[in-house]
C-alpha cells in the first residue's frame, strides 16, 4: 500500500498532466519547460531530503511532510492558469513530492535486510496501481478532458499523506539511502572508466523516452485516439515492464549481462524510429511493449553489473550515482523535446532515436574498455 499511493500520483500525473497544460493554451515549448525544470530540481532536493531522512530517528516523518505538502500545493495548482504561476507552484510541489519514492524503497529495503522482505512483491503492486490509475485517467479524461487531472492528482496526494501515516515505523537506518550518496563524491570503484561509460550509456537511453512521457498522450488524443484507447498503450508499457521483472531471473540465467543492456539499447533505436509512423491502435500497443525491453531489461542489466563490479558497503553510492544521471539527462531531453515537437511535431521522435544511438555508443564504449579486455588478465581493478 506504501508503494501504491505514489505509483497511483504518478499513472494520473505522467501521461495527463501534460493534457491539463495543453488544454492551458500553452505552446508545446512551454509544456516542455514545466515538465523539464521541476527535473532539475528533484536531483537537488531528493538528496537533501534524503539525508535528512537518514539522520532523523524515523524516516517516517520526511514522508509525511512530504506528502502534506504535495497536496497543500496540488490544491494552490487549482488556482494557477498561466505559464508562470504554473512553472512556479509545480516546481515546488516537485521539489516537496521528490523524497517520497525514494524513501519509500528505502523503507521496503530495510524489510529486506532485517526480516527477508520479497521486495519484488512489495514493488509490483505499486506498478499494479499505477496501471489502474492510467486506465481510471483514461476512461475519465474521455468524459472531463484536462479538467480532471489536478482532482485526480490530488486525491493521489491525499493517499500519500495516509500511507506516509499508515507506515511501519523501524527507527534509525542501518544504510544511507541511496540518493543520499549523491551528496558525497563517489567511491574510486565508481570512477573506472569503463563504469561511467556503461552508466552514461544505460541513462542516455533511459532519458530518450522524455519526449514519449511529455507529448504521447498529447499527440494520441491529436489523432483522435479515446482517453480509454490512450490508458490501454500507457498500461500496455507498463504490464510489458512487469512481466520483463516477472521473469527476469530466468533471463539472466540464460542470457549474459551485456545482452540485456545491448539488447534495451538497440531496441530503443529502433523503437523511435517507428513511433512517427502510421501505425494504427494495434501497431502503437506492440510498439509500447518494447518497454520491455527498453526499459526493464536493460535496467536488470545494469543493476546486475554494479552487483558484480560494486562492493555491497558502496551499494548506495552506485544507485545515486544512477538516481544522478537518469535525472540530469531526462531532465536536458524533456526540456529539448519541447522545442522539438514544437518544431517538428510527431517526427521529433527521431531525435529521441538519435540520442538512444549515442546512448548505445557509450554502452558499447564501456564493454570494449572493460578491464579484463584490456589484459589484465580477467581481474577487475578493485578485484586486484
């Protein structure tokens, strides 16, 4: 329940919050800056939440000061109609909602550790919820259009404020968490050159969907796509994301690290590629399942690597360090994709493909300079 409240805000805030700025009047550059500068801003405050949460006896209490003050604003954003007030108001509700998944996965992890928690089936409930609340979006912003995506988002906030209530209590934490690592420099296993390669590569990649999360939903209802058609192909990336986790550790006991990230990399080439064609319903409901692999695979991928290249007791330093760069990057290409779909509307998306390439590019960079490619004799730096 502690995962579903966030994951409920964000399937009502992903897809339609950039449909209550457009039915604003606001240009599709405008749009891109309010989704793109509250990014920005969440790599700071996370981490500051985060290590004030990590030093107060309860994390509990950073969540619900966190979720108080996501509504107090989601209730302020009712009033706000124009460009600036709107940047202004959905900056700071960022800022204040930044904490609350992150220290959230803390929690749950802390279960792990202390009483052998299942993390997975803690997590796929919150990716549950987040499916029923696109689909419920979906069917209402057929009936209510934009209207109903503040309502919605805070009523999502007033879950938060609940759960940030209902949440067990464990005391001091044994381990930072990880977006607190952002705020000390990263451990010397950290800085191979190999490592922030692979690292740069993976969230280039991750950051090349910016345009799918700031104008899908914007150019589907353009084309005449229902709110209910438009929450099936959110929902379908989602359910493909899930079954991927489902099954991930067969996966990796048949396939090699690298062909999970690789296997991610190309497919998002590719998957932007197609997106500015005709593809009909059908067609886009396929293409939303390379989610699959775009995202979940190669993320497995990636975590597995810094398992087996990373010391546990620098575990968190590794995450933040990924927290770090996936929001830097998707923060830079949501912005841009503003101006690029202002430009070129719905063929914009190939210069998503063309980041996903570079992405690629330097995944690639980081397996050739792996050390034990460069005749060390199959031992990593910090193995020796």
């Amino acid at each position: 329940m502690l995962f579903c409240a966030p994951l409920i805000v964000n399937g009502f805030a992903m897809p339609y919050f950039p449909v209550w700025l457009s039915s604003l009047s606001m240009s599709d550059f405008e749009i891109g800056v309010v989704l793109a500068v509250p990014m920005f801003i969440r790599v700071i405050t996370a981490p500051l939440a985060g290590v004030l949460a990590d030093r107060l006896g309860e994390r509990t209490i950073v969540l619900i000061w966190s979720g108080c003050f996501s509504l107090g604003l989601a209730f302020v954003l009712f009033f706000a109609k124009d460009f600036w007030p709107v940047l202004v108001i959905y900056a700071l509700q960022s800022a204040a909602y930044s904490p609350y998944l992150p220290i959230v996965e803390a929690i749950a992890l802390s279960g792990v550790r202390r009483w052998g928690f299942d993390y997975a089936q803690m997590r796929v409930w919150g990716s549950i919820a987040f499916i029923g609340a696109t689909m419920l979006g979906g069917w209402m912003i057929g009936f209510l259009g934009g209207a109903m995506v503040l309502p919605a988002m805070a009523v999502g906030f007033g879950l938060t404020v609940a759960m940030a209530c209902a949440a067990p209590r464990i005391g001091r934490p044994r381990r930072p968490s990880p977006i607190t690592a952002i705020t000390e420099a990263p451990p010397q296993s950290l800085r191979q050159p190999d490592l922030q390669l692979l690292l740069i590569g993976v969230t280039l990649v991750n950051s090349s969907h910016a345009m799918l999360f700031a104008f899908s939903a914007i150019y589907w209802q353009q084309i005449g796509y229902s709110g209910t058609q438009i929450g099936a192909l959110w929902s379908a990336g989602v359910a493909a994301e899930v079954l991927m986790f489902f099954f991930a550790k067969a996966i990796t006991r048949r396939f090699s690290v690298w062909a999970m990230i690789f296997s991610g990399c190309l497919l998002a080439v590719v998957r932007w590629l197609i997106f500015p064609l005709d593809l009909g319903f059908s067609g886009y409901f396929v293409l939303q399942c390379f989610h699959a692999f775009t995202y979940a695979i190669m993320h497995t991928g990636m975590q597995h690597k810094l398992v087996e290249r990373v010391a546990e007791e620098q575990e968190a330093s590794a995450q933040g360090l990924y927290f770090f760069y996936t929001g830097i990057f998707t923060a830079i290409f949501t912005f841009m994709s503003g101006y690029f779909y202002a430009w070129f509307g719905v063929t914009g998306f190939y210069s998503m493909s063309v980041v996903a390439l570079f992405g690629s590019c330097f995944a690639f960079a980081g397996w050739y300079l792996q050390p034990h490619r460069l005749g060390s004799g199959g031992k990593t730096s910090e193995a020796s």
